[in-house]
C-alpha cells in the first residue's frame, strides 16, 4: 500500500532517496466522483508540482487502481482522503520499509490523545509529535493545481489533529503517521494542515475505505490498544474511550451552532492539564468576536478557542 491523498497517490522509490531528502509525491489528478480519475492512471514521480507542472519523461512509478472520492460543498461529508496504486515492475522498493523510521508492524494503532507519534515526509522529513485532538470535524480547502479536477471546501468528520508548527508542511500529504515504538505502527494518513496544524486520517478509516490490509516485517507488542489490520477502531483508545464518545457526543449536539459562527473551521476532542476532555473549537483567526460567540462550556464541558489559520490540501 503506497500512502496517498484524493487520488494523489504516493510511491517511493527508497534506492534513491539521501539521508533526510526524500524524493517528491506523484499526484493524480484530484477526484469528486468515481469518473474524475481514470484507473490505470499514471502516477509519477516526481511529481508535477516539482517539475512546473509539467511530467517528467520517464517518470511512472505505478498505475492508479481505486481512489475515495472526495465530496466537496457546505453539505457534504468526508472521512479518508486517499487513493492507492499498482507498482511498475522495478520502480518503486517493496520490502515496506520507510527510509529514517525502518519496518512497520502489520498491527495498526487507533488514534489516542498525546500518543507519540513520527512521520517521514516529502517536505519536512523525519519529524515527531504528538496526538493533540481526535474525532475532529474540519473544512479543507483544496486549491486547483497541476493536474487537480476539482477545487473548493470539503468537510471531513473523525479526523486526528497534531498540533506542530513544524510536523508537516505542503508536499507531505501522504505520508504515513506511525508510532514511535521499536517496531512502530500505522496511526493515520496524513493528508491537510495549516501553519500550525497537521490533520490526518485514521488509518482504519483508510484501510478500510480502500479494502486493504498493512503489512509489515515486525511484530508490535501486545498491548490494549493494539489493532490488527484493516479494523476500525474507536478514535479514543484505551480506557478514555468512554469520555471521549461521550464528549463528542456534546460536541455533535451543539456542533451546528458553533460552526455557525464565522470563522470557525472545525472542532475536536482533546483534554486540559488535568486530563479532563474538552471540545476544541478550531478558528482562522482568534479575535474577540469570535471569543464572545462560543461558549465557555457546553452541557457542562469546557470548550478551547484554537487558531489554526486556514486549513488546506497538502
């Protein structure tokens, strides 16, 4: 399974990556419905946003083969940005393993709150973080570029949420989101973010999605949070699962209501100081207005204003 977002999909040729310059993500063309990209599609690389849009002569790596649609619009409704590919014979590696982080395990970890967390990226490189929100409902913008069919706002719903201003950039859609173990597994796909922000698919949703299934060349210690691939899984994990539906739940009540005011681009789950679960509410820009429209508590849960800026496509 190469990582890969709205039917841009990624392919690695590890043989000619350097230490921490890794080579750029192929894209096909961006698609809103089943017809938008076409099966068999060429995937290159590099790919044209690094090559003035235009495709390098012997550039194919691999043959588009299923891809999720992306839904755009104020009503619309998302929950995986990917698309996966066939290797050409010889152009991409296929021992599975990412350059700077190693083998995976072919278990999957659900999404929890301040899991540690690594990903190796077009842009940006190796680079570490940790889980600040789950089950976060956000607008994407997505621009019309080299190749893109589509452009516009899609809204997506169960997303995970890395607050960094230097996990991810532009370019690093696609990368894959593991944990930082000694035999590390998939969390989430990584897809949109903003200057401050990374949001990424959980890896369930996409596996699922796309009727797939990790593999991986070392086994993860048995733990309570494990999952074995291709399931999906709460976005919680462990014993907070409980909390976390029930304050999603609180959120999902007043969620029409927050997203009314102007300005605000998404919410999420996450927790205080105390490990207390609060509802996140993601905003451009944080100014009095806004403070004054959203509510200090909601059903008795606290609620924290977070500026992300504009979250877009990477």
């Amino acid at each position: 399974m190469a990582g890969t977002s709205g039917s841009r999909a990624t392919s690695t040729a590890r043989a000619t990556w350097p230490t921490c310059t890794p080579p750029t993500c192929s894209r096909a063309g961006s698609s809103t419905t089943t017809s938008s990209a076409s099966e068999g599609e060429d995937i290159i690389q590099p790919g044209l946003a690094d090559s003035s849009c235009v495709a390098v002569a012997n550039s194919q790596v691999a043959d588009l083969s299923d891809w999720e649609p992306i839904v755009f619009g104020k009503f619309g409704s998302n929950t995986v940005d990917a698309a996966i590919a066939t290797v050409v014979g010889g152009a991409v590696e296929l021992d599975g393993e990412i350059v700077n982080i190693g083998t995976l395990s072919p278990e999957i970890a659900p999404p929890s709150l301040d899991l540690a967390v690594q990903k190796m990226g077009r842009t940006t490189c190796l680079t570490t973080g940790t889980i600040a929100a789950v089950e976060v409902n956000v607008s994407v913008r997505y621009s019309k570029s080299c190749g893109a069919v589509a452009s516009g706002t899609a809204n997506y719903t169960g997303q995970i949420m890395i607050s960094s201003s230097t996990f991810s950039a532009g370019g690093d859609s696609g990368s894959l989101i593991v944990t930082r173990e000694a035999c590390p597994r998939a969390v989430g796909l990584l897809f949109a973010g903003s200057s401050t922000t990374t949001i990424a698919n959980p890896i369930g949703e996409v596996l699922t999605a796309l009727d797939v299934s990790m593999v991986g060349a070392c086994p993860a210690p048995a733990s309570p949070s494990s999952a074995t691939a291709g399931s999906s899984t709460s976005s919680g994990g462990g014993p907070a699962d409980a909390a976390i539906e029930a304050t999603a739940k609180v959120r999902d009540r007043h969620e029409a209501n927050l997203r009314s005011t102007r300005g605000v681009i998404g919410t999420g789950i996450a927790q205080n100081a105390r490990g207390q679960k609060v509802i996140e509410v993601y905003v451009v820009s944080d100014t009095p207005e806004v403070r004054a429209a959203i509510p200090a508590a909601l059903d008795g849960v606290p609620t924290r204003v977070v500026e992300t800026g504009e979250i877009v496509a990477y």
